[in-house]
C-alpha cells in the first residue's frame, strides 16, 4: 500500500513511507482506498493535537475528501483541541493548493516557520473554529 503512496504525494523517498508506516502502526493515521489505489491518506499527533501530513490522490481532490478526514480527526481522535499543521508560505511556487485547502477547512494563519531548511507556515484550528465546522 505505501509504495502507491509516491504515485501523487511528492515524497521524499523512503523516510516518508517508514514515516507513514509507523503512524499507521500506531494508530495516528487515516487512510482512504479505492481498490488498490490510495486516495488519501492523513498523520498525525496526538498530544499536540497536529496533522503530520494530508495528502489526497489528484483525481479525488474536488470530493471533500479533505474535510472527511478532518471531521473524522476532530470527532475521534482530538476532539476539543487546538489542531495545527504547517504548509508553504504564501506565494511559494511549489504550493499545489494546500494552503488554500487550509484556509477553506477554518485552518488560521500563524507564524512563519523555517522547518528541514525550508520556509514554511504555521496554520491552526481553534477548538471554537471546529464546533463550526462539525455543525456547518
């Protein structure tokens, strides 16, 4: 199954798929297939409540899957906490659209961050935030 993964989450070699392996391991990941495609997978952290990693296949991107993932994350797993995760900055060339998706899911901007070298964004959802996405 991970190695579907490279298919369409730019990845970084096998650090990335030990990576997701261990968090399925240990039951901080979400995973979504078709068949034998995978069409999405999420990582995270349970104390502090964060997403490690949200990835969705391509051609499954327009489905909300994204939000399927972060209602699941908010109603079983962190429910009640402040949820962060990090993307690219604004106007970096190589943001395929996750910044954006953020934003859309009530995700906040934060501070900029430099994280492996690289600049990047803190995004957060607020406890507050999250009641309205459950109910809306």
């Amino acid at each position: 199954m991970i190695g579907i993964v490279c298919a369409f989450f730019h990845t970084e070699g096998k650090g990335f798929y030990s990576k997701l392996e261990e968090s399925i391991d240990e039951k901080r990941a979400l995973v979504l297939r078709e068949g034998d495609i995978l069409i999405g997978a999420m990582a995270f952290t349970y104390s502090p409540g964060s997403i490690e990693f949200l990835g969705v296949h391509p051609q499954y991107r327009n489905r909300g899957l994204q939000k399927l993932f972060l209602d699941a994350l908010l109603e079983t797993y962190l429910p009640g906490q402040e949820i962060s995760t990090t993307t690219f900055r604004e106007q970096d060339k190589a943001d395929t659209g996750h910044r954006d998706m953020l934003l859309q899911l009530g995700f906040a901007e934060k501070e900029l961050l430099t994280e492996f070298g690289y600049p990047t964004q803190r995004f957060v959802l607020p406890p507050k935030k999250q009641e309205d996405i459950q109910h809306g």
